[in-house]
C-alpha cells in the first residue's frame, strides 16, 4: 500500500463524506483549544508581537474542521492582540497541507464564505486579512521554506504512518493492533511511529523560526500497552466484520492477512521522548484528554438514541477509513464491510462507555 | 454573471479539458521564455544572489501548461545560479494562484511526478527543492502577505476581466466586442480593463519586494481599434454560431443579447498607460508577438489538416470557454454550440492565416 497515494478523508460533501462527518474530529479541536491560546500568545510576546505571522495546519483534511481551525488561529489572535494592547493586526499567512489526494478544491470553493464570516466574527474591525494557500505533500517530508513557520498546528493526523510497518510474521486475523498481534508486529509499529514522527520533527525543525511553537493533538493511548483497548478497539471492531466476511467466504484470507491499518497511536512517554531524542524542541506541556464515541453524534436523524451512536461513529469511522478499505479490498464488498463495521460499533456502544484518547502535545522551536 | 463563481478552464482530463486542449497556451509560454530568463537572471544578480525566492504564477490554471511553468522557473533560476557561479541554490516557494473553481485538485495530484521530473531535469544535483502550494482567489483582490513575493508570473489570464463591463445599451447581436458594439459598450470594456489592471498593480505593488520582477502576458492586439479584427474575430465566430441558433429558434435573441464575454485584449500602449499611471512599476520590455491558430494542432488525430485545425482550435476555445457558456445558457445546447463553432473556425481557418496576438511586458517593482 502506497499511503501518500491511498490515504484520505472521504471527499466532496456526501452522505459518507469527512465534511459531514467529522464532529468528534471537531470536539477534539474545541476541547485542545486553550493550549493553542497560550501557545499563540506565548509566540506574540515573545516574538515582540511581528507584523507577519506564518501558520501550517498538517493534515487539514477537507470540510468545515479545516477552516474551522483556520478561523480560530485568526480569531485567537487577534485577541490576544487586542489583550496587549497592540493597534496594528498581523498579516496571517496559513498554510493547510494535506496529502495530494484530499479534497482541495471543495475547501477552495468554501474559501470566500469563510473570509466573509471571519471579518464579521472578528473582534475588531482593523484586522488584517488572512492569506490562506494549499500545500499538497505528506508531512514525512519538507513542505516549506526553511526557518518562515511560526506556527505549527495538526490534529488528529500525526498517528497515521507513512507506510504500513515492515513486518516478518503476518498479523494474522488483525489490521491493526491487537492482543494477539505477535510481539514482532508490535515492534514493527512501535519502531515506524518512532522512526516517522523523529522525520516529522526533524523536517518542522528546518522549517520554523526560532522560538516558533507546535500544537500537536494524536489519536493516542494512556497505557504503556500499544495494544490496549483503549486504542485498539475501534479497529477491532472493524477486524471483526472483515472476518465474519472470510468466514463467510466473502472475503479471501490470505486478502485479510495482508490489510493492515497504517497507523500508531503513542502514549505521551512515547511522544515525549522523540522530542527529546531529536532535540531542536522543548515541551511546554503534554496532556492526555479523552473524547467520547458518541462526540459525533447529532440530533438529525430520526433514530432511537442507540441508533443514531451506531450511526454516526460508523459513518464518522468509514468517512475515515473507507479509501483504505476500498484500495485493499475493491469496491464489491465496501457497503457491506460499512453495514457489518456500524452494527458492532452500536452493540459496543450500547454495551459499555466507549472512548478516544487524545495525547496533545504543545512545544517551542529552541535554537 | 458572477465572473470568479463561473470563469474557470474546463477541469480533469477529459476530451474537452483544458489540460488536453492548451497546446496554443503552452507555444505561447514558450515563447516568452527568454523574456523570464532575463527578469529573473536580472533580478537574482540585483538581488545579490538571495537564499530564497518566492515566485507566483497568477491564472495558472490546471494542467500540464500549470506544472510546465513552475518547472521552468526553477531550471531558469538554476542555470542563472550556474552562469554567476553560484554554488548554493536558493529554495524556491511558487504560488500557484487561479480562482476557487479552478480544479487544483487536478494539479496536486501531479505533483509528485513533476518533483520527480525536475530532479532528472535540472543542470546540477545540488539544487533546493522546490516548494509548491495553491492559492485561491482573484488576482484582482490581494492574495499574499506585504512585500514577499520576488517574481511574479501570468500568462493568458489578464485579459479576462473582473466582470462583465457595466453597460448602458445592450451590445445586441454580439457576444465581445465587434464593428457593430455601440461607442458606449466599447468605453465600458476599456474603463473595466483600466480599471482592472490598475487594481491588479496596486495590490502586487503591496506584495512585491522592492527589486522584484514581473512578466506578464495578455491576450492582446497591435491596433489601436479594440474592436479589431486580430482580437475579436475568434468570440465573432462563437457569437455566430449563437446568432444562428437563435435565427432557428433554439435560444431566445435576449438571451443572446445579455451575454458578453468578461475579456478585453489591450494595445501595448494602454497596458504601458496603467503601468505608468499606477507608478509603483518601470517597464523593462513591452514587446507584441503573434500566435498562429493552428498552434494548438497535434498530429495524433486520423483526420485531415483542415479538419484538425478547426478541431483543435474548436476544443482549446471550448476548454476555456464552456463554463461560461453553459451558466448563461444551460446544458441542453452546448454540444450544439461548440459543434458550429468548430464548423466556423474550421471554415475560417480554411480561408485566412489566423492567429492571436498577444503582449508581453516584462517590469520590476522601484521604491
């Protein structure tokens, strides 16, 4: 699986687009929110309040969550600005990167209505305009000039790998991690997170100004157990359907065996010591959070309360994983996955609290 | 008509995009070429050989002409690097700006590729990496942060307008300007390009560095006549092709009579005039060339000479010139229309030595 050409939020704006269907994506910006604040303040005064200031939003998917965050840097400071006393708004360039395969141009076509919106939540009326441009890539590489960031942000994208593990046993009857995954398969993914996110710190190195900051929020873990529920259950979910199928001879085995999910989610131990070992970074704060299954939930349909939590995390889920899912696996059998993967998800979730771990990470370019 | 909802080349890759029908656009790139070689070796030397250099190419469309650009950019500035004997490459930033219903998409996804292409491509292993991002957005709003762009690029795209010009009388019967637009319709279209251009100076005056560059090609005409036969035979020809359906009853005469192409091709003497009139620019070189018709002619057609040139010509007018057509008048006649406008060009092609002419001017910011 080549993943810089195969993952992607669902795109355009449909009943299983990531548009429609990225709620809790959006609870976890609001709840990390404060964090970003005092970042942000922390880089104005420190930066003796510049007249430019230049934002990346890493993995900015496509829908309202992408200028959703777009709009908060801006509105955030312009407060602050306003906090300190300063007269004159800086220029804001924002930078939302995504791989080559998200949905542009539908953040593109909402760009006009999110500028108007902006100028009339905006605490005055000085503000400058806000500059915002695309950049195609994975964050596994460099995507800017070398030291012209200020500000990194990226939520929910960093526990995504660049590639599949290298593994040597097959991670029999999983796609992600599990309890019976083989301790090789476990190292394999515990080393690729370790070995991309050091990539990823390396390259925002060259790219930012001393004393810039980086937000990070990663789908994450609180046990020191890669393979803990609390991270692993939601794939678990999706594992189970995909075997009902082989045993139903829907699906071939061997197709089974050779999926797997590419992506890692660290504990803070995990983050933090990255960040020390690549070094160019300091840590202001590291905090784990937790974000319920049913965040994604609304009041739209007209289900039973059971339903609609099934529903929508299940949609939520496929606007996710469905591009993954349907490389792999081709396009005969993907209602069908999606059919079985939201029924266990509203049985698991009428049957226990279900919940996310979120490991935010807030720290300053040294140097 | 709200030109930056509507105005965009035909998107993908299909029969009629523009990314399959620009081969006129790409001759009229290449023959600007050394006039960019000199702005940008012009301006690398005045400023004294910078680290970095950020360059936007304005209207850039979708398509190979899109990525044929960047790549040239970046081998001109490499091989200047080598002439003066420079070692260090300086990293290149290119925006890539059209408006938001241009499909970026489409370029993004080539993008890798093309990075691939260029590293093959470049006189010395040694060069930066090139970075690439999208900006959506008027180029007659502002679109980058105060005084950071070095060069700056547009080719084909300044000609069309903001809007359609405000007009007291109809312009009955054409579609552009023609001999028979009444005084009043022809001082409309030249106060909106005036206008027009004017405001695109003064916000890339606001975004230029002092010493920057800028080389801009318009669709334009030699004669001081704007309804000239070199720059409005071409939309004569589609204004025909209306003209006749409506003499048979397939669309209503006001239909026709309220649809006017947003486009106004200059003189060198009006595009000097703005430049002079706004100030913040000297112009190095104005130069005029022609392009013939049959530019845009390939030979991976099994049809005859004639029928190919009008095919061609036909597809690339279409490519930029449906979306246009189709919101005015609907889907249900657009075959229709593009099919005798084909027939036209066909015939026309036949009988004379078309071409379009267009005007280049090449000036650096001062002050």
């Amino acid at each position: 699986m080549d993943v810089a050409q195969v993952l992607h939020m669902n795109g355009g704006d449909g009943d299983y687009s990531y548009s429609n269907n990225s709620l809790l994506q959006r609870k976890v910006i609001s709840m990390t929110k404060p964090i970003i604040d005092e970042a942000l303040a922390n880089l104005y005064s420190a930066m003796n309040f510049p007249k430019t200031l230049i934002m990346a939003d890493l993995g900015c998917s496509s829908g309202p969550n992408t200028l959703l965050v777009a709009s908060e840097l801006v509105k955030s400071v312009d407060k602050i600005r306003q906090k300190f006393g300063n007269d004159e708004s800086p220029e804001i360039q924002i930078y939302l990167n995504d791989l080559p395969h998200n949905d542009f141009n539908t953040i593109f076509l909402s760009m006009s209505k999110f500028q108007k919106n902006l100028t009339n939540q905006m605490v005055s009326n000085s503000s400058s305009p806000c500059y915002i441009s695309g950049v195609p890539g994975s964050f596994y590489t460099r995507l800017f000039l070398s030291k012209s960031i200020h500000f990194v942000y990226s939520s929910y994208s960093l526990m995504w790998l660049s590639r599949v593990p290298k593994m040597i046993n097959t991670n029999k009857n999983n796609i992600y991690l599990s309890t019976t995954s083989p301790p090789c398969v476990i190292k394999a993914y515990r080393e690729q997170f370790q070995s991309d996110f050091l990539t990823f710190l390396k390259y925002r190195a060259e790219e930012m100004v001393s004393g810039g900051r980086m937000v990070l929020t990663i789908l994450g873990r609180q046990s020191d157990d890669p393979c803990s529920k609390e991270c692993c259950y939601v794939w678990d979910l999706l594992a189970t359907s995909l075997k009902d199928m082989v045993a139903e001879g829907l699906i071939e085995e061997e197709k089974l065996d050779s999926f797997n999910i590419p992506q890692y989610t660290p504990n803070p131990k995990e983050v933090s010591n990255e960040v020390e070992k690549e070094g160019s970074f300091v840590i202001d704060c590291l905090e784990v959070s937790e974000v319920n299954w049913d965040a994604c939930t609304d009041n739209n349909l007209n289900l039973s309360k059971e339903d609609v939590q099934g529903y929508n995390m299940g949609k939520c889920m496929r606007a996710v994983a469905e591009p993954l899912v349907l490389s792999h696996f081709g396009d005969s059998i993907i209602e069908e996955v999606f059919k079985r993967y939201t029924d266990n998800i509203k049985i698991s979730m009428s049957g226990e609290k279900t919940k996310l771990v979120n490991v935010t990470v807030s720290m300053t370019r040294i140097g």
